[in-house]
C-alpha cells in the first residue's frame, strides 16, 4: 500500500492535523515529497531484476501495471472532473482502473499526463494529481481497403448521377446534420461527442449496414448537408453511391473529428438545398429520404431575423411543398438528441409529412451510442422496406401536387372552378360495373342524384396508394359549380400513359381491375357476415364489415382524352389501418374470455381443413370465393368451448383480422383479402374497408402473378400475413364448416 497513491481521505487527514492555518498551501511540500518519493519508488521497483519484488510492471505496450487493487488508487477530484464524468456516464472506478491499467502519454498541454483504458481517456495534472477530464475514446475502427475497381465503380456511378440522375437513382438519401455549438457536447455514452456520434451511426449503422446486407446498390445516393450558420453540402459526400468509399470518408470525419461544430443550426437555409437536390426526381420512380438529425430547436431567427413563428411556419412551408410534390416516395425522418422539450419543430415537420401524404417518423434516442445507431439503423430499415414493397415495379410517376387531407372541408356547397375540373353534358358518363359481362364490363346509368348535370374532380390529391391517387369528387348541378349529392373520391392511377390513346385503354383496365377487387371483397364480407350471424351468443355489438361499393365515370377532357374513374363514397371519421399488403397486422390489445379459443400462429394455420379437403381444380382469380368453388357452409353447426352464460366479446381489430384470415379459408387457400383500412361506423355497427388488396397464388399457375394489381403479392404476401397473423376469438370459430366441393 505504500507504493499507491494514498487515498483522498489520507490526504485530507493529513493536511488537517497540519498545524498551518493554510491548509492548501501547507499540502503543496507535502504532495512534491510523497510524489518525488513515490516516482523514485516505482523507478527503483522498473529497475529491479525480473526476480526481484516490484510494486509496478511495465506491459509492452506503455502500459502500467501497479500491484496495488484498484479500488486503492486515488486522484483529486474537481468540480469540473465531477461534472464531466456525469455527463458522459463514467464511473470513478473507470478512472482508477485507467490509471492502474492504462497506456500513459502527455498530452499537448505542458504538466498534464493523457490515460487512456477499456475506451475511456482520463487527463490528470502531473503535478497536482487532480483530474481535469474525462471522456469515451473514439472506437478504433479501421477502413475499407478499397480496391482499383471499388473506385472505377464509385467514379462511374458518380459520373452517372451528373448525367442522368432521373434515371439512374433508385433511391436518394439527403441527410441534414446540425453542426451547432452544442453538438460539442460529452454527454453520449460511448462517444466523445454528440456529432461523433451521430457519424459514427451513419458509418455502421446506415452504410454498412445496408452494404452487407445486400440492401444497397450504387444507384442508392447518398447527399450530406452540414447544418449550421449556413448550410453546406460535404465536397466528398454529395451524390455518392452506398460503397465501401463513403464509407470510409465518414468514418475518416469520425476518427479523425475533422469537422468541428460550432455557432448556431438554422433550417431553412438547409432545407432550402436539401429541396433543390430532390426537386430532379419530380416525375421519377425514385425513392427519397430526407432525414434531420439535431439537438435542439432552429436558430433561424438569430441569424436571419423574424420571430419564432415566422420561421417555424416557413420551416414546415419546405416540408409541405417538398410532401405535396413527392408523396409516398419520400419520407421524412427527424431524430432529436437531448431533452424531449426541445424539439417541436422536428415533430412539425413529421406531422407535415404525413398531412400531405408522405412517411414521416420522428424519434428521441436516449443519449447513447447505441441508441443512436439504433435510431439510424431504423431509418435505413424503414428506405429497405418501401423499395423492398415496390421492388416489382419502376413506372414513371405522374406529377401530381398533393393537398393537406387535415384541410380538406366537411361539408363542400360550391366549388371552385380554380380547384376544379369540371365536365358536364356530353363530356361525362355515369357507369355501373358488370361482371357478369364478359365483353364490356360497363353499362351506362343514370348520375346517383337526380339533380346532377355534371361532375367536379379536383386538380389535387389527398390520398395516394401504392398505384392510386385520390381526389375530391362531386356531382354538380346544371350551373356547373352547386354540389348536390354526397361527396365522393376518385381514385385514378398515379402512373404515367405515353398517348390519349393509351390513356383511355389503360384507365378502363385499371378501373375494371379496382371494381373487381372491391366486388370480390364484398362478396367474401357477406358470407363472413352470414358466419358471425350463426355464432351463439356472439355478443350483439360485434361489428359486421362491408367494402364501400364503386362506380365509374367516363370523362371526356380535352386536353386527355377518353378515359374513366373509379369512384367511391367519401369516408368521414377517424381513418384506422388494421393490416397491410406487406404482412404488417396490428397487434391485439383487449383480452378475450373465451381462452380456448386463442391459438398460436402455428397452431392456427395447421388448425385449418386439410389441403384435401377443397379440391384443387382449375380456378380462374375472378371464381375465388364462389359457392361454385366451396360450397354451402350455412347447414354446419358451430360449437364453442364456452360457459352458458358467457357471451363471446370481439374488438374491432379481433374482427378485421379475422375476416382476413377468414379470407384464406374461403378462398380455397388460394387467395387472402388484406391491406384493411378505413373507418369504424358505430351508429351502424360496422368497419367500413377502402382499398382492399388480394393476394392470389394459385400452384397451378404460377406464370399468372399479379392478378390483382401490383398489390397483389401472391405466395409471398399469404405467407407473411399468416406469420404475423395471431389468431384471435373469432378465427377458429368463423373457419369452420368448410365441406369438399362435389364436383
């Protein structure tokens, strides 16, 4: 023990018994005599032969190994030390076991010595023994070796992106990273600073990550946009592929710290730039990111002027015009790093995403390096997904400006001729879809309200699917601009027709096609209804479900051409999504009495009729669902495991799940009625479903994918609803009965 530095206690005690009324200057000899004597030691004990008993040893990397346990060694604290070590999460027992184990250098301060141990770098006056800092080491992660071809690729595709960025892009990530004085900050456990942090992530975690798992191509670009005073693009991180070279150059700003934040963040010069790099993929398949990454609110006002509002306002205007123009193929991702109180503006500008139609996802990591990766990793994850879900298809996307669905009035008496297109006499036909009609499967009826001479279909979107927009629609009477009727929506496709030719072929198969799937999907909610009708003591406020029915306009534009909408009634309420196309179902949150009847996912799908007992004849997409294909079920009676007086309880999201599931019986496991969504009607007890999505696979004839459109999936989308389908009450009940065709 004498060989240790004595504890602070010691040293105390030491000094108070000291008869000086100085304290403090009285300890000063004392500290040079115990740490001349305590150098003179460990260079007598260094020196000793290697049999010989020392108190010290030196590893061969400059490391020193003291004999003494670590708990024994001892630094004066301060309160700036004390402070430092709370914001970045580092224990007192980290500094010890850095002084005892870690590798000793001076630092470019005269009299100061640097310990750096397991990640952590401890600084210490030489003279005084107190600390002055201590901070996370940055991780020592080597580079890429980078091959003579990694470059002729990396030139070639950003050669390509100055030519023909249109085209050649697949996906265009644009990254704002504040820069601002408190991205200085030590408060991140695991890493220097916030900034560290923040490159470290999109190094490892968006990069990497989507390198290795095979994710990324040289046509995902990648553009970095430094936040602050001014906005300024990377020289060497503007429009580069996702390679093992970009990797590489932010890392190096990483390892190296070669930016160095300071002065303020302001947004809009940086979104302004950030606008101008997407505004070349208006009409193109390209997929957007734009992701904001701060640590706190907009200095706009300081350094250009105008108040808080102003500049927030102006701030979520670039969103909303970035949104309305891009739709679905941008999503706007914030991540905030600090206290939650300090970022509205990027949970504005989320929610500013999503009224126009786009993604928008905002977080809060914890202060940690893992945290943030995480943060990041999920914004790759979330671009993997939406080209993974349009990976079959890359059709020029119409241009099209979307309008704030928040905005759109409850209640339309006039409409606005500079809002509108409006048709009337001649130029506009009301359709009625008939599939018994094999050759024209539209025949003309009258408008659906007896005053109407006319139609008005607005020049914006408000809603837009994975191949639709849609717009606000309305009858009109003889003056061209009165609304009689309900409101209604349009849905037309979103891709772009080379000829008015084209035009009015391809409307009419789309239509038809949307038609069909909203026919069908009725077809199956009957006879699911018909099956909760037979359920004993199913309790009475169950909800029923029902597809909004569709009708067809042909419309003659002079600019356009022929060619026909799909219309259906406009829902009003709460808009609720209970599963998707791409195996998302929303998860169950009300327990169920009835136990017995909740099974696992597998339970679930082994728990249905055998493959042999629906035979697997010949069917076209349009006989799925047919009594033709599965015969009656109305004479099978249900029994259920439950108590006499005991009802059976079903929410809203039990039932939606269940019909899906209901769906795949039905349909001969041959077809699956998902993507539900829409709104819950309580006065009539029933979940209204927009939209719906078939998954068809037949094994029979697998050359006949997509017979319901691109949202049909096939194989793939049946399996990934029936792996995160859960079973819930209804579904073993409603998919019973089910008898063997007589053919």
């Amino acid at each position: 023990m004498d060989e240790c530095m004595p504890p602070p206690c010691r040293r105390r005690g030491s000094i108070a018994k000291s008869p000086s009324k100085t304290p403090h200057r009285a300890s000063r000899p004392f500290i040079k005599q115990w740490d001349s004597t305590l150098n003179s030691r460990l260079n007598s004990a260094l020196r000793s032969p290697r049999g010989g008993k020392s108190s010290s040893s030196l590893l061969s990397n400059g490391s020193r190994v003291s004999s003494c346990p670590t708990s024994a060694m001892s630094f004066r604290s301060s309160n700036h030390g004390r402070q430092r070590r709370q914001e970045r999460n580092i224990g007192k027992r980290q500094l010890k076991a850095a002084l005892k184990y870690g590798t000793r250098s001076s630092t470019h301060v005269a009299g100061r010595s640097k310990y750096v141990h397991n990640g952590i770098t401890f600084i210490v006056d030489d003279i005084t023994k107190q600390e002055v800092t201590s901070f996370a080491t940055a991780m020592d992660i080597p580079l890429k070796t980078i091959s003579s071809e990694m470059w002729e690729n990396h030139e070639w595709a950003r050669q390509q992106m100055k030519s023909q960025p249109e085209t050649f892009a697949k996906s265009h990530s644009v990254i704002l990273i504040d820069i601002s004085g408190s991205m200085r900050n030590s408060d991140v456990q695991g890493s220097r600073t916030r900034l560290g942090a923040v490159w470290h992530a999109l190094a490892e975690d968006y990069v990497r990550q989507r390198i290795e798992s095979g994710n990324a191509s040289l046509a995902d670009v990648i553009s970095i946009i430094l936040m602050g005073n001014t906005a300024r693009l990377h020289p060497n991180l503007h429009n580069v592929p996702t390679d093992w070279i970009t990797y590489n150059a932010i890392l190096k700003i990483y390892k190296e710290g070669i930016i160095t934040p300071g002065g303020h963040s302001c947004f809009r010069p940086a979104l302004s730039m950030a606008e101008r790099i997407l505004s070349q993929y208006e009409s193109s398949p390209c997929f957007l990111m734009l992701a904001i990454m701060s640590d706190g609110r907009p200095s706009d006002s300081a350094i250009y002027g105008g108040s808080w509002e102003k500049n927030e306002s102006a701030i979520a205007g670039y969103i909303a015009s970035m949104s309305s123009r891009f739709g679905k193929r941008l999503t706007v991702s914030t991540v905030g790093m600090g206290s939650q109180n300090q970022f509205e503006t990027l949970k504005t500008m989320t929610e500013e995403a999503l009224n126009h139609e786009s993604k928008g996802v905002f977080q809060v990591p914890s202060l940690s390096s893992s945290s943030i990766a995480g943060a990041i990793s999920s914004i790759a994850t979330s671009l993997t997904e939406t080209q993974l879900d349009s990976a079959s298809f890359r059709q020029v996307v119409r241009r099209m400006t979307r309008e704030n669905r928040k905005m759109l009035p409850a209640l339309t008496e006039v409409v606005d001729p500079k809002e509108f297109d409006i048709y009337m006499g001649d130029n506009v036909e009301h359709l009625e879809y008939d599939p018994s009609n094999k050759h024209y499967f539209f025949k003309k009826i009258p408008f659906q309200h007896p005053d109407a001479r006319g139609v008005a279909v607005a020049t914006k979107a408000f809603g837009e699917g994975t191949e639709r927009f849609a717009k606000q629609f309305f009858e009109v009477a003889a003056d061209g601009i009165t609304v009689v009727g309900e409101p209604l929506v349009a849905k037309e496709s979103k891709f772009v027709v080379e000829s008015t030719l084209n035009l009015q072929k391809l409307s009419e198969k789309f239509v038809r096609r949307f038609c069909r799937i909203n026919h069908q999907a009725q077809k199956v909610a009957d006879a699911f209804n018909a099956k909760l009708d037979s359920i004993p003591r199913l309790d009475p406020d169950t909800v029923r479900v029902s597809f909004l029915p569709c009708s067809v306009y042909r419309i003659n534009d002079r600019e356009k051409g022929v060619h026909v909408l799909g219309v259906e009634n406009r829902l009003f309420g709460r808009f609720e999504k209970w599963n998707s196309n791409n195996g998302y179902v929303r998860t169950r949150t009300s327990p169920h009495k009835s136990g017995s009847n909740l099974v696992s996912i597998q339970e679930g799908v082994s728990g249905l009729p055998p493959l042999d007992t629906i035979k697997e004849e010949d069917v076209s997409p349009d006989e799925v669902g047919s009594t033709a294909m599965i015969g009656s079920t109305a004479e099978v009676a249900i029994e259920i495991d439950m108590d006499e007086d005991e009802n059976l309880f079903a929410t809203h999201n039990d039932v939606a799940q269940a019909f899906s599931h209901f769906s795949y019986v039905y349909g001969g496991r041959k077809s699956l009625i998902c993507d539900l969504q829409g709104v819950v009607d309580r006065r009539k007890k029933l979940l209204r479903f927009t939209d719906p999505a078939i998954h068809f696979f037949d094994c029979l004839k697998e050359n006949k994918r997509g017979q319901y459109g691109r949202t049909d999936r096939g194989e793939k989308g049946i399996e990934e609803f029936l792996t995160s389908h859960d079973c819930n009450c209804l579904c073993n009940v409603t998919t019973k009965g089910f008898m063997e065709v007589l053919l």
